[in-house]
C-alpha cells in the first residue's frame, strides 16, 4: 500500500525525493516484520530448550 501511494504522490508531483522517502518507510516496516519473526522463533527456541532441560532434570531425579 505505501508502494502505491509513493508512486501517486511522484506521478502527481515529479518529487523523486518524496517516492524515495516512502519507500524507506517500506523497507522499515519490512525491517521491523522480519525482526519480530526473528524475535518470536527465538522465543519459541528457548521455550524448547527450557522445557528439555527441566525434561532431563526431571529424568536425573528420578534415578
């Protein structure tokens, strides 16, 4: 959507400058998406990590 609304505001205003601005706003949003789905694998890594290493404590004092 802002993709579409930097190309109408440089159609409408012959600002390449105004287009190049929206478009950084683009790839911050993109940025930010692919930083939180990082975030969330992360989380869901350490969640399992968590969880095998109470396993294995739970298993050692049951011994």
């Amino acid at each position: 959507m802002i993709k579409e609304i930097a190309w109408n505001t440089f159609k409408n205003t012959g600002s390449i400058n105004t287009f190049l601005e929206l478009k950084q706003i683009e790839d911050l949003e993109n940025s930010s998406n692919l930083y939180n789905q990082l975030k969330n694998s992360s989380n869901l890594y350490n969640q399992k990590v968590n969880l095998n290493e109470y396993s294995k404590d739970e298993r050692d004092n049951n011994r």
